[in-house]
C-alpha cells in the first residue's frame, strides 16, 4: 500500500455533555494538528498516490470551514460530542466529498487528529 500525508492545524472552541468529560464540559478551546493520510495499492498512471498540492488544498479548505469556530454553535453538530475521534471522521468524510472524481482510485484515507504531543485519535476509511 502506497500513502500520501499531508498536514494543517486548526483551533475550535467546544464543549461536551457527560460526566465521563469532567472539567471538558465546560467551554474549552483546542487547537489540532491534523494529518490526512491517502493510501493507494497501485500507483496511478503518473506514479503517485494523489497530488500533494491538490490534497494540501482540500485538506486546508476542510478545515477552514471549522477553525476559529464554536463547534457547540455548528448546526452540522447540534446535541453532538465533537470529541476528536467524532472530528477526524467528519474531516475524513468531507474530504472525500471534496476529492471526489479528482482522486479517483485511492483505496483509502485516515485522518488523525494530534491535541498534543500526547495524545491523538484518528478515523480510517476505505473507499
């Protein structure tokens, strides 16, 4: 299997309800770096995976519809714990909206999500 990653960081405000997310109930920021990773088992008539300049593109378009946004404010997340593993799913599934016809015969693509040098969650997929 063949990859591409690129990466981008973006920075939310959001909260969640439950009591499993103690003081995180409250309002509280986040900044994410974010790495979308396109997987491919043959390489494509111009030997890559995807274009870097094309996936930098719509990785930065993604995230620019949620950076510097309350999420808690978001119709698209309404009564929804936009917990980080929730988030790279929603990242992960509006980039391949978004890539579309473009990169057709990619295999698959993850996205993680990194709160710090710590901690991270991510969503895979195959397409």
């Amino acid at each position: 299997m063949y990859s591409v990653t690129v990466r981008d960081h973006m920075m939310v405000a959001h909260s969640f309800r439950g009591e499993v997310f103690g003081p995180a109930q409250g309002l509280h920021g986040a900044t994410f770096v974010v790495d979308a990773t396109f997987r491919r088992r043959e390489l494509d008539e111009d030997n890559i995976v995807v274009d870097i300049g094309l996936a930098t593109g719509e990785l930065k378009a993604v995230l620019a519809e949620l950076d510097y946004r309350n999420l808690d404010e978001e119709p698209d997340f309404a009564g929804v714990n936009t917990s980080t593993e929730f988030l790279a799913g929603v990242i992960a599934d509006r980039l391949v909206e978004r890539l579309d016809a473009r990169a057709r015969g990619l295999d698959g693509i993850a996205v993680t999500l990194h709160e710090s040098h710590v901690a991270w969650a991510g969503h895979e997929r195959d397409l």
